[in-house]
C-alpha cells in the first residue's frame, strides 16, 4: 500500500464517528454490571491487565518467557478482554525457544512496525511461529504499549467495514502492511473520541453486539448503498457538515444507524455478555446521540 493510500483510508465519515459516540456515552453513563461492564470497569480491568502482563511481555523480560505465564495471557479470565486467544495456544508453546524470539522482535521498538510483523508472519514463506496471528500478537503489543497500538483481529476488522472505515486496496496487502495503515486509523479514532485503545477495542465488539436485525426491529430497512452522500442518508439529527469518507462502503446498511445487518457473528469476543432486550435498548439510546 502506498502512503497516498494510507493517507486517504484513515479519513473518518462523521456518521461512523457520531454511532460510536451514541455506544460510548452508553458505556459511560451505564451503572456498573458484573456482566455488561461501563467505562470505569473497563479502565480498571485494562490497568489490572498492564500492570500483570506488561512487564512480562517488555523486551528484557520476554527472551524469559514462561510457557504458562503466556498461556494464562491467552485466557480471557486473565486478560480481561478477549476471549478464543487460547485456542491454539498449544500449537504456539511447542517451541518456546522460538516464540520467545518472535516476541522479542515484536516488542522491539528500533525495528518499525510493518517490519517487525513482516518478519514474524511474512506474505510468502512460513511464519516464524504457527497459529500466532495477529489477536495475538496485537493484544500483546496493546498491553505493552497502550497508547501506541491499537488490536487489529476479527471482531475490530468487521466493526470497521461495517462502519465504512476499513481501508482500501488492501486485498493484496500483506498483514504487516494492513495493520500499520488500521493502527493509524485506530489511534485517530481514539483521539476523535477522546478515549484509549483499549475501550476502543471493546467498543468494536460493543457495536457488533447491539447492532439489531431486521427481525429484531421491522423498521430497521435494508437498502444498496448507492449514493454515499450526506443527502442520501436517513440518519436522525443534523447532516453531517463533514464530507463523506473516500473509502469502500459496503453494499448493504441497515438505516438508520448506518449498521451492517449481517448477523455475521465472529469467534474473537471479549468474556462480557449482554441481555438481548438492553442490546436494543442501548442501541436504539446510541442513535438518537
């Protein structure tokens, strides 16, 4: 990908950003659940997380990693975040020896990013270590530098096509390519919604949540997104002032919340859980934001 191309994938449409809004203010204004968690819940499950696995993961304490202390990483009773992490851990253990050093170069800020994944997972040959993808090796790099990189894995990559944010021209794309041009976007979003990678992070799995179907609610209309402009859109509330975003939309929204209606349900999902009736509920509160 070209820096033409990052450059112009990174553009933000406002309607995205106003949905993700409507979410986030529901998760702050929210009482707090053992279930269904709200910002301050969050923020301390994330400060509990870096202060445990933070240092076990820095490059002069990863080239000593201890096999069960990175399979209990994968464990979402443990990172408090992301659930499925450890379901190749097995495969990944085999050879410590090796994992350790693709590790060690993940962790290695001297090396930039592209290269450092390019290296650990390459577009042509073997990686360095089998079934370590990238829900792995980007929570890793979340929790050892949280305000520099964003988690890049199934749930984040539907979120953002279904919010018309995903970048374009990445079908030939390696991975290392793909997430360094994601993690410019994610760091802008954070910035635009004044709030960190982390909750980021689990407003992707948030919005895919309470994203309704039309059985859910009739008056959710599905139609071809044709004509991308502000004047087209049946969203509720002022017209975005904001041109709209140059990236690939996709051929089916669900308005007016500007949600995919898909129920394409992904395996990579934080351990929280929610009622479906608060799921409609909260949604429909997000879109009247």
């Amino acid at each position: 990908m070209t820096d033409e191309q990052a450059t112009t994938s990174s553009k933000i449409d406002e309607r995205s950003l106003q949905i993700l809004r409507g979410l986030y203010s529901t998760l702050e204004t929210r009482a707090p659940d053992k279930e269904a968690w709200n910002l301050n819940q969050i923020a301390r499950a994330k400060q509990t997380v870096i202060a445990r696995y933070a240092p076990v993961f820095s490059l002069p304490n990863v080239a000593r990693l201890d096999e069960k202390e990175f399979l209990g990483f994968l464990r979402s009773e443990n990172n408090l975040h992301w659930s499925g992490l450890e379901k190749n851990g097995s495969q990944v253990t085999k050879d410590m020896s090796t994992l350790r050093q693709a590790l060690t170069l993940l962790v290695d800020e001297t090396v930039p990013i592209k290269t450092r994944l390019a290296r650990i997972r390459p577009q042509t040959g073997p990686p360095m270590v089998k079934w370590l993808g990238r829900a792995v090796l980007t929570a890793i790099l979340q929790v050892e530098y949280p305000e520099r990189y964003g988690v890049l894995n199934n749930v984040a990559e539907k979120a953002l096509q279904d919010l018309a944010l995903w970048p374009q021209g990445t079908k030939n794309a390696s991975e290392a390519e793909v997430y360094e041009v994601v993690n410019h976007l994610l760091l802008r979003l954070a910035s635009e919604l004044a709030t960190d990678l982390w909750t980021l992070d689990y407003l992707w799995w948030y919005l895919g949540e309470n994203a309704p179907t039309a059985k859910d609610d009739p008056s959710m209309k599905v139609t071809p997104a044709v004509d991308p402009s502000p004047k087209s859109a049946s969203q509720p509330g002022p017209r975005p002032t904001t041109p709209p975003s140059s990236v690939h939309r996709p051929s089916r929204l669900a308005l007016p919340s500007g949600l995919d209606v898909s129920n394409d349900r992904r395996k990579e999902q934080p351990m929280a859980r929610l009622d479906p009736r608060r799921r409609r509920q909260d949604l429909r509160s997000a879109v009247r934001l």
